[in-house]
C-alpha cells in the first residue's frame, strides 16, 4: 500500500471514529498514525530533489507575505495595485501558474508579498501542485486568506487545509518541553490541572512516537491534537489576515453581514482600491513590524529611513540588523521615546525597544 493510500485510508477511519471518552485512546492512535505517514510522505518529498525549484523564492524586504486564494479572486490584480509587481490578472482560473513577488513599501517597511497560485483541494494530500504551494506559505511570515463575497466559505476550506499541512494560524506553540533522556522510561511533569490528557494517554501517545526514555514538562491545559503537535516538530506556527475582495460588487447589506460573520476579514476592492490602507495598517500590525530612527552623536535622527525590527526586539537585535556598520564593540545605547523612561535613557543590550523610538549606539 502507498503512502496516499494509506493516509487516505487513516483519515477515514479517524472520521468514522465517533468523539467521546471510550473513544479517545483509538482516536489518538489514529492521529498519530497520520501525523506520521504526513512525516514520511514530506521526507520522501524532500529526497526526490523537491521539485520545489519553480517555487523558490528568494525572501527579501523585512517580511514576506503570501497571498492565497481560490482561482479568480484577485490574488494578482491586489498585488499589481500594491507593489511594483505586474502579475497576470484574467477571467480565467489559474492564470497565475507561477509564484509572482512583489515589494511593498509601508512606513519605511519593505514588505515582500508573494501571489501564490491558487491553494486548491487536495493540496495537503501532494495532489497537483499542493505541497509545492504549501512549502511556500511554511516559508513566510504571514499568510492573508483571501476569498470574495460569492465564496465565503473559502475562509474555512483554506483554514482546513492549512492546518492539515502542519500550519497553525493565530495560535501559539504548546506550552511544552519535550526532553530525551537515557533512562528512566517517561516523566510526565505538569504544574497545570488538565483537563482532557491523563498521564496514562499521554505516555501511550509519547510511545508510539518513539519516545521511551523522556522527560515531558507541560505548562497549558493540553488538548491531544495540541500533545500531537509537539510531538511531529514539523508544525508551523503564524499569523493570518482575512480579507474579502471583491467589495465593489456587493450591497451594504451585504457588507454588513459579512462583518458579523466575519469580523476580523477585511473588506477591500482591489479594482476600486478601496481600503486598501486599511489593510497595508493591518499587514504591518500583524506583521509585528516597528520603526527605529537611529541617530548618530551631535547629530538628528534619520526619520527618512527607519530601521525595522520586529515588535519585542531589543537593542542587540537593532545592532545585529546593523551589522557591519557598526565596526567597534558596543558599549552602550541611548534611548528617546516610549520604551525609555526619561529621554537619553542610557541602557544596555537587552533593552527592548518600542515603536519609533530614537537610538543611538556608542561604542567603544
Ligand atoms: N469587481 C471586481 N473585480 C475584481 C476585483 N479584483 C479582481 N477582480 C477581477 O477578478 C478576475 C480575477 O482576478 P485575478 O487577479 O486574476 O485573480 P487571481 O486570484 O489572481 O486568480 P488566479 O491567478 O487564477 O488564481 C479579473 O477579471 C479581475 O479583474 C475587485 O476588487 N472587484
Ligand atoms: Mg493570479
């Protein structure tokens, strides 16, 4: 039996396999068994060379983000109006064969977006171009899910298939360390009452992935998909922005139903250009991106060109970006704006910074 075969054959079983608690060990079992046979056919993928070559695509500017979409919702005519791109807009479905870059300058952030052809059914199971498509978007910073307004089921189908693909949308990783050990079978250690997982499962589960010797330290109340998860390693955890083409067709009545049923989508219409400040603002809010002016002794700021780093990040990371400008040792920062706590603060490495701040790096 094939390895499609034999994940088609897993999936149905896990879907004939009714929830509930007698249900649970066997519904693990399964899970695994999938997850698994996913590893395999990824690895087999990898070693025939990939065939990702069509795909590759060189990631530039501060952060890439791919654009996916069924066929004909506008993927290309966006991205033609926000960068300097020209990608083929048709009526036809599939007119975008290839992965189409673009830049996007926003508030001094180059924001590379990338036209991925259409995220069709099937592509978590390596049908047609799938894997390729979904190796992509592992590879960005952020994936917007686009649909318009005949297709809003769209939002859930592209959901389902990613998650299926090892990504994780809007989600944080487990709360989980995992450690192998030597001896001493498995230690299960969780300062946190669960809710779903006894130890028992847990060590059954830890087993059929090959762990026998480990140490397992769970700090959330973990669900088993989630324990399943950290157990693959190959799961991708980003960000996602929803967005509803197409605006220009539709009634405000219209538009007002889909706020409800989808509050955090973004309306916009590419022919019209229409929102589409809104959406650059929430690309870069999702995105994390920030601003630092950086200014030399006795001299201004520069605040034509502001280093971006992203929100979180501190005064080494700021140094590292630089890298090869600053040629002596550091020795310290000072700061202006909100992260400081008067102006000229004088701080360390790991100080964080905030959106536009001013910095300046004395060295020695
Ligand atoms: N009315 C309207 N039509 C649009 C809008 N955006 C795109 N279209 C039209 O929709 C059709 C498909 O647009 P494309 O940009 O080619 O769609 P795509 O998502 O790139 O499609 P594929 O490359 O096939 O995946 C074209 O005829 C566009 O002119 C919009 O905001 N409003
Ligand atoms: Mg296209």
């Amino acid at each position: 039996m094939g390895l499609e075969e034999e994940l088609e054959k897993a999936r149905d079983k896990l879907e004939k396999t009714p929830v509930n608690k007698s249900t649970e060990k066997e519904r693990a079992r399964i899970k695994t068994k999938i997850a698994r046979i996913e590893k395999k056919m990824e690895k087999k993928q990898e070693g025939t060379g990939g065939g990702y070559e069509g795909y590759a695509v060189e990631k530039q500017g501060d952060a890439t983000v791919s654009l996916v979409g069924y066929p004909s919702v506008g993927k290309s005519l966006l991205l033609n109006k926000l960068t300097n791109a020209e990608s083929e807009v048709g009526r036809y479905h599939f007119t975008t064969l290839d992965v189409v870059p673009g830049m996007m300058e926003y508030k001094g952030a180059k924001i590379q977006l990338l036209d991925v052809p259409g995220l069709i059914g099937g592509a978590a199971e390596n049908r047609g171009e799938g894997k390729q498509v979904i190796s992509v978007i592992r590879n960005s910073d952020l994936v917007v899910l686009m649909t318009d307004p005949g297709r809003l089921d769209g939002f859930g189908k592209m959901e389902e298939e990613l998650y299926e693909s090892g990504i994780r949308l809007d989600t944080e990783p487990p709360n989980v360390k995992v450690e192998k050990k030597g001896k001493g079978g498995i230690e299960v250690r969780t300062p946190v009452d669960l809710t779903e997982l006894d130890e028992e499962s847990i060590r059954q589960v830890m087993n059929e992935w090959g762990y026998t010797n480990a140490k397992i330290v769970i700090r959330e109340d973990l669900m088993l998909d989630r324990l399943v998860d950290v157990l693959a390693t190959n799961r991708k955890y980003m960000p996602s922005l929803k967005v509803v083409n197409k605006a220009d067709t539709i009634d405000q009545a219209k538009k007002e139903e889909i706020a409800e049923k989808h509050p955090d989508a973004v309306p916009l219409s590419a022919e019209n250009e229409e929102n589409l400040g809104e959406f650059r603002e929430e690309l870069r809010r999702k995105l994390g991106l920030i601003r630092i002016y950086m200014k030399k002794p006795g001299k201004e700021p520069d605040r034509d060109e502001p280093l971006i780093v992203k929100k979180g990040s501190n005064v080494q990371d700021i140094c590292d970006k630089l890298a090869g400008k600053i040629e002596q040792k550091f020795k310290y920062a000072k700061v202006w704006g909100e992260s400081a706590k008067f102006p000229e603060q004088q701080v360390g490495e790991d100080h964080q910074v905030k959106d536009e701040d001013v910095v300046e790096i004395r060295t020695s």
